[in-house]
C-alpha cells in the first residue's frame, strides 16, 4: 500500500511538471509574440513624405511615437529649443500631447517658452498646435509669435502716442483761442495769444507731414523703381532747406565733401533723411556754433556724417532716439517744436535702402549721425561701333 501510495505521488508530480512546463513554454510564445508586436510598432517607418516635410519646415516641427519619445525635429524645433534629445522640454506641450493621445482631437495653444538654459534664457511666445499623425506617432508645430506681437505691440502705442501728440497741440490751440476771444479789447494780450498760436499750429503742421512722410516711406519701397542719386546734390539741397533754421541761431553750416558718389533709391527720401539730421543738429546745439556735413566713400559704402556741438546724449537712449516720438529732453522738445518723429524717419529711410544709421555721441561734446547707404555700381559704358 505504501509502494502504491509512493507511485501515485510520483506519478502526480510528473504530470504537475508537465503542465507548469507547458505553461511556461505558452507564456514564453506570448510574451515573444508580444515583444515582436513592440518592436514592429517600435520600427514601424514614418509614413512617406514626412520626415521630408518636417526637414523642410520654417516653423519647428516635432514627431513623437506613442510611448512620447522624439523621433524626428525640425531644424526650426532646434532653434526654439523645444526639443532636448529624444524628449520634449515643454511641460505643457509633453501635457498637450497627453490628452491628444487621449482624445484624438487636435489641440491648439498659445505659450510662453523659455529658450537657452544659461541664466533665463529668452522668453519666447510660441502658438503650438498638437495633432494625431496615424494611429502611431504625433505630430507637433510651433510657431514663434514673439515678433508678431512685439509688433501688434508698437502698434498699439503708436496709435495711442499719436493721439497724444496730436491732442497736445489742438487743445493748446484751443485754450489759445478761448483766450484771444476773453481778451478781445486787449491787443497786446491777443497778439500775444496769436503768436502762441503759431507756434502751435506750426507744430501741428510739421507733425502731420512726418507723420505723413513716415507711412509714406514704410507703403513704398524706394528700390522698386530706383533712380541714381548724387549725394552732392542731395546734400547742397538739404543745406538749403535748413539754411533759415541755422540762420535763426546764427549757426553755420559747414558741408566737406571728400567723394563724389551716387546710390539707388529716391532723391526726395534721401533729402528728407538729411536735411532731418540737420535740422535735428541745429535744433539741439547751443546759439553761434556750427553744423559739420561730412561726406565720404568706405568700401562701397557713401557715409554722410552730420555732427553738432549739442549736449550730447546718454548711453541709455541711444538706442532709443530712434524709435517714433522718442525725446531725450521733453521739455527742450516743446520748446525746440521737436515732434519726436525725425531721426525715426531717417531710420525707415536708411532701410529702406539698403543702409544703416548710427550715432556717436557724448554728453557735454556732442554727438555724430552717420548715414550709411549702398554706392551705386557705375554704369556699364556703351560700346561704338
């Protein structure tokens, strides 16, 4: 009896190892079937077309496969640095990207990103649009808005500081006129009055031709239908156009042309953009000084310098005298009928052409515009026959 006992257990033990082997052997060729299903899912190739299409991109594009790992990045996706290997270094684009897998709509965000990982790099505003690619990979654009709103931006404050320059002098001309009419049996008063007037109105003038000019210059471009300019001419013109200004503060204007030379573009412009610096130099130098023009040619390059004897300007608004309404001194401004509009007008000039304006300057000595424009090549000869 215990020899058939012992049998019996043997016998159960076989078949118990039987079936854990077979088993076994069961799970082994699932999980093997399982890890080619992985890998072929793994290596499945992007579909036709898209590596190409994401290499081409000027927006940054990014693929992903399912478990959210880079398999392809625009080089734009490098420069706005959105992308840190095979990760995406956005969290609320990882996150958008999350609940597309989810729901399988496409998904449209605005963010602010921040590129460069040195201090705090650069804030960039980035609109990213998330969107299914296939059933297997995702596919992520952005687009950097940064410029765009930087420029709905100045928009916004042109508009708003024009409405202020604007308003500066209708109500001065206003209140003006209420007191001309309060001070009717008083005439030295109302010419008085009428003078202050004047100036006002004269203001207004100027400020509504520069404004005038300044769209003007940034509808058109000078180079579509360019003319050759001689610069002597434009600077004997500009000088001309200055000549009572100059004359008001006993100043001279003193032109040195070392190069004669020609360029491209608009005589009007190029005459507006100089006699600009001049007037600009004669207004914001003290009484009995002089206005220097220097003209020279510097490896293809004609420079117009004009330098005044002013007070200089500070290394902090150097930049900025540039920008549209921008005074260093408000108050010199309203005496001086400066709008804030001239050097900008240079600016848009000088670009518009191909050029540049800089300025030198130091406080108590003076300052130094330059305007710096293509030379024209000479024209090709006609042969005789």
């Amino acid at each position: 009896m215990k020899h058939v006992d012992a049998s019996w257990y043997v016998l159960l033990a076989l078949l118990l190892g039987f079936a854990i082997g077979a088993l076994s052997v069961h799970l082994l060729g699932v999980a093997a079937q399982r890890g080619r299903q992985v890998m072929a899912i793994a290596s499945e190739p992007i579909p036709d077309g898209v590596a190409a299409m994401v290499d081409v991109l000027e927006s940054a594009g990014v693929v992903l496969d399912g478990s959210n790992q880079v398999l392809l990045a625009s080089p734009g996706a490098t420069t706005l640095d959105i992308v840190d290997g095979r990760t995406l270094r956005s969290h609320e684009i990882l996150d958008a990207v999350r609940r597309v897998w989810r729901s399988g709509e496409v998904e449209v965000l605005d963010l602010v990103h921040r590129r460069g990982r040195i201090g705090t790099g650069t804030e960039l505003h980035l609109r990213v649009r998330v969107a299914p690619l296939g059933n297997r990979f995702m596919l992520v654009l952005a687009a950097d808005r940064t410029e765009e709103l930087r420029l709905a931006g100045v928009r916004r404050d042109f508009v708003a500081n024009v409405s202020h320059e604007l308003k500066t002098p209708i109500g001065a001309i206003a209140v003006l006129a209420e007191a001309i009419e309060a001070a009717a049996e008083d005439p030295a008063r109302v010419r008085s009055f009428a003078q202050r007037m004047q100036v006002e109105a004269d203001r207004l003038g100027r400020m509504t031709k520069e404004l005038i000019d300044l769209s003007r210059i940034q509808a058109d471009d000078p180079l579509d239908r360019p003319e050759r300019v001689g610069i002597s001419g434009v600077i004997d013109a500009a000088i001309d156009r200055s000549r009572v200004l100059a004359e008001a503060k006993r100043m001279r204007i003193m032109p040195r042309v070392l190069d004669e030379a020609e360029v491209l573009g608009s005589t009007e412009l190029i005459t507006m953009a100089v006699q600009n610096l001049i007037t600009n130099a004669v207004q914001y130098s003290p009484e009995a000084t002089h206005v220097g023009v220097g003209v020279r040619v510097v490896d293809g390059i004609v420079e117009i310098a004009v330098t005044d004897k002013g007070v200089g300007i500070a290394p902090e608004d150097r930049e900025r005298v540039f920008e549209r309404f921008y005074r260093v001194d408000p108050a010199r401004s309203r005496v001086t009928g400066g709008t804030g509009l001239g050097l900008s007008i240079v600016k848009h000039v000088a670009v518009s052409h191909g050029g540049e304006v800089t300025l030198w300057s130091r406080p108590g000595q003076g300052s130094t515009f330059t305007l710096r424009l293509p030379v024209a090549e000479k024209p090709a000869r006609k042969e005789t026959a």
